[in-house]
C-alpha cells in the first residue's frame, strides 16, 4: 500500500450516543486500522453538541465521514459506516493509496 498523505484529516460526524454514531465510530477505528492509517488525525464531531459545526461543513446526514486532504476538495461517506470492505476502499481512494489486502 502507498503512504497516506500525513496532512490530511477524517472528520466523522456523529449524534450523540446513537448506536450507529457510536458503531461509526468503532468501524472507522478498524478500517484506519487495516489499511495503515491509524496516524491520521481524525475528528470526531457530535453534530448535537456542536450543530454549528454541522452548519459550517453543510452536513445533511449522520453518521457522516469526510476526508479534508491540505489540498483538493472534501470528500463525503454519508450514512452506514458498517461496510468495512466498501469503507476501506473509499478511503484509500479518498487518501490517494491503494487499498490493504
């Protein structure tokens, strides 16, 4: 697998407790894991603590993933985190590297 640009950040959306925010959570971790990324810097935003942020990145849905890269445009994974193969795939599209086997 190619490296995965330092200077990019996983910003995951979340409301509240809610069995799948906290599910989005927990399959995120184990994604980043698998495919090398456990280094990045990842945000974690509960949009009904801090709806302002939800304002701020014009966010429609939770749980939501978006990858900030220092250049480019955001990239968004909207809904079910539950899917690791489909998650570990966008994300090594979204980071620019290949997929972990």
């Amino acid at each position: 697998m190619s490296a995965l640009p330092a200077q990019a950040v996983v910003a995951l959306f979340v409301a509240g407790d809610a069995p799948r925010s906290t599910a989005a959570l927990r399959n995120l971790s184990a994604v980043l894991g698998a495919i090398g990324g456990a280094a990045l810097r990842v945000d974690v935003f509960d949009v009904l603590r801090d709806p302002a942020k939800a304002l701020e990145f014009g966010l429609l849905a939770t749980p939501s993933l978006c990858v900030i890269p220092a250049e480019g445009r955001r990239r968004w994974y909207v809904g079910d985190l539950g899917r690791a193969d489909a998650l570990a795939n966008w994300l090594a599209d979204s980071l620019g590297c290949a997929p972990g086997p």
